[in-house]
C-alpha cells in the first residue's frame, strides 16, 4: 500500500469516526430534552427508556462498526491483564 492510498484510508477512518462521534453527540441530546419532557409530563409514566435503549443500541451497532470489535479501552486492559497474570505465574 503506497503513501496515497494510506492517506486515503485514514481520512476515510478519521471521517467514519467524526461521524459516529456526531451521532453520540445527538443521541445525548435529544435523550437529555427527551428525559425532560418525560420528567414535566409524567402523566403516562416512564416512556423515555424505550427509545434510549432502542437508539442506544444502534449507537453500539455504530461504534463496533467504526472501531472494530474490541474497543481500545477493553483492549488495552486486557494486555495488561495478560502481563500481570503471566508474571505472577
């Protein structure tokens, strides 16, 4: 892979990952006014959990998909899990 195509590839990934970070951004959002709204128009009960967990759920679909099936976070912490067991061995 030459010096244009990896030029490429990483602005195609800094792309996917700015958007999923737009989505999240306004999946807080409007979960917050939503949160609101349900919180001042109690009548009916909790209706708010619906939609958070319906749209929290395409916003784990989104990040697996951007970052990969093991996010760094849980990645990073299982290599030190792995050198911390393996030297106490």
């Amino acid at each position: 892979m030459d010096h244009h195509e990896k030029l490429v590839r990483a602005q195609r990934k800094v792309e996917e990952m700015t958007g999923f970070y737009i989505h999240f951004a306004v999946f807080g959002v409007v979960m917050a006014l939503m949160l609101v709204i349900n919180t001042m128009d109690s009548a009916d009960g909790w209706w708010v959990q619906w939609p958070f967990l319906g749209w929290g759920l395409g916003i784990l679909g989104h990040a697996w998909a951007v970052f990969g099936r093991t996010p760094n976070v849980i990645a990073n912490w299982q290599l030190r899990k792995i050198r911390q067991i393996k030297e106490r061995m």
